[in-house]
C-alpha cells in the first residue's frame, strides 16, 4: 500500500525573517573581509589595513542604511471586495514614505498571514519611495480555496544598498478577505429546467392578488374592498363577487445545497467543493438570466437566504457559499424540508449534492425540483470549470486538518 501523492502543488512557505540577517553575497563579503584582516595582520602592510578598514565601514553603511530604508513607510492594502478560486486577481499595496529626507528602495513586501489561500504568499516589490509620496505597486494573486482567510502580519525587508545585509520589519493591520468557490459556465439547458415551471417561458407569470389586469372573480370576504366587487356578476347571480387582478410573479429558485459528509477522504471533501461550485454557478447564472435565487445551507446550522436579484443578492449568496463549515450532522433531508417549507408554489428547488442521486426526470422536466450530483456525468456535464481547477486543492485550509490520505494497492 502507498500512499496517493496529491495532484497540486504545495503551498511555498512563508519565510519569517529575522530584524538582521546575511545574504549569500554577505556571507561571502564576511569571508572575504576575514581572510583582509589575516593578510592585514600578517603582514602589517598600511594598504591592506586601509582596505579591510574600508570593508567594515561597507558593511556598517550596509546596515544602517538598510534599517532608514525599511522605517518610516506606512503601507495599506487596495483589497478588492472578494476573490474566486482560480481568478487571477490584482492587489494594491500603498506604501507612503513618511520620512523627510530619506527615499525608500528596494523594498519587498511579503504576507505573512493568509497564504494557505493562495498558491503563493502575497509578495511584491517597491523600486524606490520618494519622502513624503505614496507609491503604488502590484502583486498578482491566484486563489487555490475557499474560505474566509485573514491577512494580519506583514514583513518590508531589503537588502539596500549592497546587497550584503538583509533588513526586515514585522508590522501588523488585519484585514478579511473572502475567496468565492470557482463559477463555471453553466448550460442553458440547465437554466431551461429551472424556467420549466413557469409555462410560457417568460420570466414572469400572472398570479392572483395584484393589480394588473384582470384573472378572474372570487366570492367576496368580509373584509374585502368593496371598490373590487363586480356588480354586473353580482346581480346575475345574486350572490356578491369580487374582480380578481394579477400581480407578475417571476419564477423562484431554491439552492439547496448538501455538504454532509459521512466518511472524511480527499475525494469526498473534493465532491463536496464540487457540489458547492456547482450551487454557485447556477446562482451566478440564475441571476444574470432575471430569476429571483434564495438558498438552504448548513452553516454550523441550517439557514436560508430568502429568493431575491441583483448584484448583492449573488455577493450573499457566494459569500455564504465560501463560509460553509465541515458538515457531518446536517443531512441533505433537513435542508429540503427546510426549503419545501418556506418554498412558494411553483418555485425550483435544485439539490446540489456531493453523493451519487438520480433525480426524477418526469418531475426535473417540469422544473419542480432538480438534483446535481457531482458525481453523476449527466450532471458535470451542465458545467464547464476551467481546467486547471483542482477541487481537492479548494478544500478551506482549516478543513484540511484530519483528512486521511488515500491508498492504493
């Protein structure tokens, strides 16, 4: 039996680096430095001792010069509203010179916090810095997990002016930083399943209970406005009715979203990232396309967001999505209870599930509920995520602790 190696990289350390520490180019210059004070002192020549005198004097304007460089710069992170798995992202570090007379150069600034989230550690580099101005500078990101990561500590560190003497400075500003699950494309045929309710294939329908136009008569309550009672009808009858109106009442859709996890393994953490791409794709897409999405999920306990549009609503739901804890007490049952109970008539429900389940397909033609498994390939086949996604790799860095590592014969 051997054990499976993982199919994506490590994640690169991050190196803590000390206030003062040699370079390699350092570490030679010191041996060199040794080697002129044993030439100097063995053979007394006035020139050999003004050039070893010459080369501790180096390596003090090294150091010096090397702590003004890294003090006195204020730095402040341009951090966009969210990131998503495997979407390359710009970050914007700010850095301001607060000395007089100094410039600042060469300076690198590395995260120290927050890494496990990215493929590399967040690093970019400061050319130069003048006094008093503020300097704006670049550093490309690529999510790898989902989750909410906190970027706390940082490190300046330089080896300016001579490249012999590394000079770093730990400072802190904690900021919070949501990474969205991976959103593919998502078929339209898909989407058509979702509609498939609403009969004419607009995206809205004429109910009972508004003020648009006319649906039909009811008899009439107590209660009732009497400015709706249809007269005419009334008195063929003689019995009083009410004119019912419609109200436009776009289709809904349900996400219920199952992360239970029965047996914790690398490929069943991965179904279950898979099954959470999958919800918030169609999220992402049931939005652009003009349907109102809510969502059940398990988030240390079952919560639902009500069915709503825009922009914010797909935030809130991806943002709920990226925070879903390990689940090994919630069923998917619960859920659908939870969403068949507050779900208005007519409205999709769509399971996205980690374990292999067949729908039925009489009941997914009318739209009335639709299972995706990720594990199914006429469900992976709704989708198309970018390739070079690992689903094992999107794991949340605290859900990684305790997985068992699969064997092989």
């Amino acid at each position: 039996m051997s054990a499976i190696q993982p199919t994506h990289p490590p994640i690169a350390p991050t190196r803590r680096r000390p206030s003062s520490d040699f370079s390699l180019a350092g570490l030679l210059y010191c041996a060199l430095l040794m080697f002129m004070g044993l030439a100097a002192y063995n053979t007394q020549a006035n020139l050999i001792f003004a050039m070893f005198g010459l080369m501790i004097g180096i390596m003090i304007v090294s150091w010096v010069v090397g702590r003004v460089v890294v003090r006195g710069l204020e730095v402040r992170r341009m951090m966009p509203p969210y990131l998503v798995v495997a979407v390359p992202t710009t970050l914007y570090f700010e850095i301001t010179n607060r000395k007089r007379y100094w410039p600042s150069m060469s300076v690198t600034v590395t995260e120290l916090d927050g890494g496990k989230g990215f493929t590399q550690p967040p690093q970019a580099y400061l050319l130069h810095a003048a006094p008093g101005k503020t300097a704006s500078i670049p550093c490309e990101l690529l999510p790898r997990r989902r989750g909410i990561y906190e970027l706390d500590h940082y490190q300046l560190s330089t080896t300016f002016p001579f490249g012999f003497i590394k000079r770093s400075l730990r400072r802190r500003h904690r900021e919070r930083v949501a990474i969205f699950p991976p959103v593919a494309e998502v078929e339209r045929r898909l989407l058509s399943l979702c509609r498939a309710a609403d009969e004419a294939g607009q995206s809205a329908r004429a109910r009972p209970g508004g003020t648009d136009e006319f649906y039909g008569v009811r008899q009439y309550r107590r209660g009732d406005n009497p400015r709706w009672i249809h007269w005419r009808r009334s008195a063929q009858t003689g019995v009083l009715v009410m004119r019912e109106m419609t109200r436009v009442a776009p289709p809904q859709l349900i996400l219920v979203v199952d992360t239970y996890l029965e047996n914790r393994s690398p490929r069943s953490h991965a179904a279950v990232e898979r099954a959470i791409a999958m919800a918030g794709s169609v999220a992402s897409a049931a939005l652009d396309d003009g349907l109102a999405v809510g969502l059940c999920a398990f988030n240390g306990e079952p919560v639902r967001i009500e069915p709503g549009r825009g922009k914010q609503q797909c935030d809130d739901l991806l943002g709920l999505l990226a925070r879903l804890p390990l689940n090994q007490k919630c069923r998917s049952d619960e859920l659908m209870n939870l969403a068949q109970r507050s779900a208005r008539p007519l409205a999709t429900i769509v399971l996205a599930t980690p374990s292999d389940l067949q729908g039925d397909p009489l009941v997914e033609a009318r739209g009335s509920q639709i299972v995706l498994s990720a594990q199914r390939e006429e469900s992976l086949g709704w989708f198309h995520f970018s390739p070079d996604i690992d689903f094992e790799a999107c794991v949340p860095a605290d859900q990684m602790v305790g997985i068992p590592k699969e064997s092989k014969a």
